[in-house]
C-alpha cells in the first residue's frame, strides 16, 4: 500500500452525525495527517478542521482539494455525488471515495435504480413509472391499495408515500405532479406495496470488489410504535438480530449482483453502497439504493467496525478492495437521536447543549454531533433538527440500548425530544415483530 507510507490530508463533506462519525474514525488511523471537514458541526471541530465551503460545488471542492494537497477526499451526502463532485476531484489525480455521478444515479433516481434492478434480475417491488398525471392515476385505479408512491428524485427522504387507501395514492400522485417535491416529482414511481421487517445493509466497493458491512436498522418515524411523518432517521441498532443467514446470504448476493452490473453497464462505482430492504415473506427484496453511507447508521456501524477506516476507502478509492478483509467487534451497537421539539416540522436553533462530557465519560459510549454549532462565545448550541447522536456498545442488545437510554438522561436542552422505543420489537424477535 504505497500511498500509505506517509499520512494523507483528508477532506470530508457533510455537516450530519454520519460525518462526526465517518471524522472520529478516518481521525483515528495513524495515516491520517490534517483532516477538513466542509462544513462539518460543533462536533467535528474537535477531530479536524471545519472548512467554508460549499461541498456541492464540483470545482471548489476539486480546487480546495488540490490546493491543500489532500490525499482522500470522503463524500458523506448525496447532494455532492449527484452533482459530480467525485468525477471532479477524480479528474484532479485525487482518490475519492463516493461514486461520480452517474454511479449516484442509484440514488438520484429511483426509475434508473428500478431498471438496473430488472436488467439484473434483482428482487424488488413491482412497479410502473410515469411521466403524466393521467395515466399514473390510471395505473393506480387498476392496480388498487395499498400502493407505494415514489417521487423519482432526491427529495430530501420526503418523496415517498406509502398509501394504504386508493384516495391516499391519487393524492400522492397529484402532488408529485403538482411539484410538491419540485423537479424530483416530474417522474413518478408506483410500487407493489411489501411487508416484512426492513434491514439494511451497506456495502464498501472499488468497482469490482464487494465488502459487506454489519446489518443495521433505522427508525425513519418521528413517533414512537412507528407513528408520524418521516423523519432523516430517529434511532438505530447493529446488527439486526432478525435476519436469518439466509436472508443475510440473500441480500449480500444482491449487493454483488448490483456492482457487476453497474460494472457491465460501464459504470465505475467506488464508495459505499448502501441496499435498504424488505424481508418478505418470498425472500429480501430491496426497497431503495443510496450511493452513500447512511445516517444514522455509521453511527452504529463505524463504532464496530475494527479495520482502519482510511486504508479501506483509500483501497475503494483506488481499486485494491481485495487485499482488504473487514472484521466486527462482537458488541452490540444502538444509537438513539435526540431531536429539536418540532421537527421535522419546525423548530428552534440555538438551545445550550449540556452534558456530552457525562454521557461520554460512560464506559463505550460515543456521542456523535448532528446539528450542533459552537458560538463565537465557545458555546455548543443547537443547529438543527436532528441534534446528537448517542452511540453505546454492549454485550447484549438490551444491554447496548439500556446504556444509549442512560446516557442520554445525561445530554439536556431546551425541547429535547427522543424516541423510547429504538431497537423494541426487535428485541421482541421475528415472531413477536407484528404483536
Ligand atoms: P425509500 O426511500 O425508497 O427507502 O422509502 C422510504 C421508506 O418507505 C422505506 O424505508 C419503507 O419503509 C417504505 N417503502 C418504500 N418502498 C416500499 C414498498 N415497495 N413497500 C413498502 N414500503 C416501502
Ligand atoms: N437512514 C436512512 C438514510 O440514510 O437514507
């Protein structure tokens, strides 16, 4: 591993708890020289340096990355993937872990993730695409509730709606069509509605080679018992204790699968994978591709993960996947997020953020930065909706939640909200999952 002989400056993009995370680990690799972080939080201000910049801009982060010598550069969100940055720092002699822009179409686009899947005989819902409101309703009259209605681009995780009455569908469409979800809603897609459990699993790849990371499972409801609108994710845990070996055989194979054809069909996909899906009763079935890690689950991800974060994407980055095997630590991981009252609907910024030291000062406890911010006075404030990420390690999956839960009695502010119910009906069991 040549590139390895020294330390590499690093430049990350993004501002969530993934980054914070995706930060303390490439931070903590002996081959880590200066690490950005553009724009970063009031967490990884400690890890690095925060860099004004704007991560969606193909050319500044090409330019900044250049200028200051960086070694790595590590796309968090999908904004930037979307919008090319990768293609432009690879463009620059940069390793760059993410994929350029046609490879984030897995994301980008649900309609071209859709057919990828059929041209590979992926399992997944069925489905019909549309570009008019008339035969979309059409469809959906014929088809009947319950039904899946998806805007086909980014729409910030608002763009899906699942309808379990035919009023419900007709209405989604109407709105997809009426701009709701701006130019993302100009095609539609229409799904079979499945049930099961939901499992994800995130994969690292260089384009050829296929590493699969532990299992994870978010909490995309506000509510707890499943309840409200969706949010960017309310608690999480690892690995899912469900998932048969089977199923897991499954899903890697799909993980696989999607790479080689990404592959045969030119595209060149280095980063993270990340494969959401349905544990149906006829076998897993994905609902979704991201072309990133996700978040919240690097925050339960990375904790176990015992490899060193740079030598493994630098191997994605620069195609030597193969030489790298990942290995877990056997704890369980749960994180539970602490939310601005409000959201996702409106909230206020700038409550004083209390407590972090305590709760970190607790035996395999990590306290992941979400929307936080330092004030000129040295302050730590809150900055957005989802503020902190509490991460605890345990040899048990109940041991692992009782100490989230107990760390974050120690983290206050103004209008701090939380589900109580992270990782409770898989604690139940499969069999217990609809009691
Ligand atoms: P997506 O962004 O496509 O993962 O959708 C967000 C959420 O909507 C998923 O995590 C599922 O809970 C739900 N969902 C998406 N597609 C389907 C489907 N075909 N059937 C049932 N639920 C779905
Ligand atoms: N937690 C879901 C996502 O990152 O898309």
């Amino acid at each position: 591993m040549s590139a390895l002989e020294n330390p590499i400056d690093i430049l990350l993009l993004g501002s969530g708890g993934r980054e914070h995370a995706l930060a303390v680990k490439l931070a903590a690799s002996p081959h880590c020289g200066a690490l950005y972080i553009a724009p970063g939080n009031g967490g990884t201000l400690a890890v690095g340096e925060n860099v004004a910049l704007d991560a969606n801009d193909p050319v500044a982060v090409a330019d900044f990355a250049r200028e200051t010598g960086c070694g790595l550069v590590v796309i968090g969100p999908e904004a930037p993937l979307v919008a090319g940055v990768a293609d432009a720092v690879r463009e620059a002699g940069i390793p760059c872990f993410g994929p350029g822009a046609e490879g984030a179409q897995m994301e980008g686009s649900k309609l071209f993730s859709k057919q990828l899947m059929d041209r590979a005989g992926i399992p997944t819902a069925a489905y019909g695409s549309f570009t008019d409101e008339v035969s979309a309703l059409a469809y959906v009259r014929e088809q009947g509730a319950p039904l899946v209605v998806k805007a086909d681009g980014l729409a910030a995780g608002k763009g899906v709606i699942v309808a379990t009455e035919l009023e419900q569908a007709e209405e989604a469409v109407r709105e997809c069509f009426d701009g709701a979800f701006g130019e993302a809603g100009n095609t539609v897609v229409i799904e079979e509605m499945l049930v099961g459990p939901e499992c994800s699993l995130l994969a690292f790849t260089d384009g050829v080679t296929v590493r699969p990371m532990a299992t994870s499972q978010d909490h995309k409801r506000a509510l707890e018992g499943d309840k409200g609108p969706n949010t960017g994710g309310m608690g999480v845990y690892s690995p899912v204790p469900i998932v048969t070996d089977e199923e897991h055989a499954a899903m890697c194979a799909v993980m696989d699968q999607t790479v080689a054809q990404l592959r045969a069909e030119g595209i060149d996909y280095r980063g993270c994978l990340y494969g959401g899906f349905m544990l149906t009763a006829n076998g897993p079935k994905v609902l979704e591709f991201n072309a990133r890690f996700g978040d919240p689950e690097t925050q339960v991800i990375l904790p176990r993960l015992e490899n060193d974060l740079v030598e493994v994407m630098l191997a994605c980055a620069e195609q030597h996947l193969d030489e790298i095997e990942l290995s877990w630590r056997d704890e369980w991981a749960v994180s539970v997020v602490l939310t601005s009252a409000g959201y996702p609907g409106s909230y206020e910024k700038g409550k004083v953020i209390t407590g972090i030291e305590d709760a970190e000062a607790m035996e395999n406890v990590t306290v992941y930065h979400a929307g936080t911010a330092m004030t000129d006075e040295g302050e730590l404030v809150t900055a957005g909706g989802r503020v902190i990420n509490v991460t605890a390690l345990g040899e048990t999956f109940e041991a692992a939640r009782d100490l989230s839960y107990a760390a974050c009695e120690e983290i206050q502010f103004e209008g701090k909200t939380l589900r109580h119910d992270i990782g409770l009906r898989a604690l139940r069991g499969r069999a217990g999952w609809d009691a």
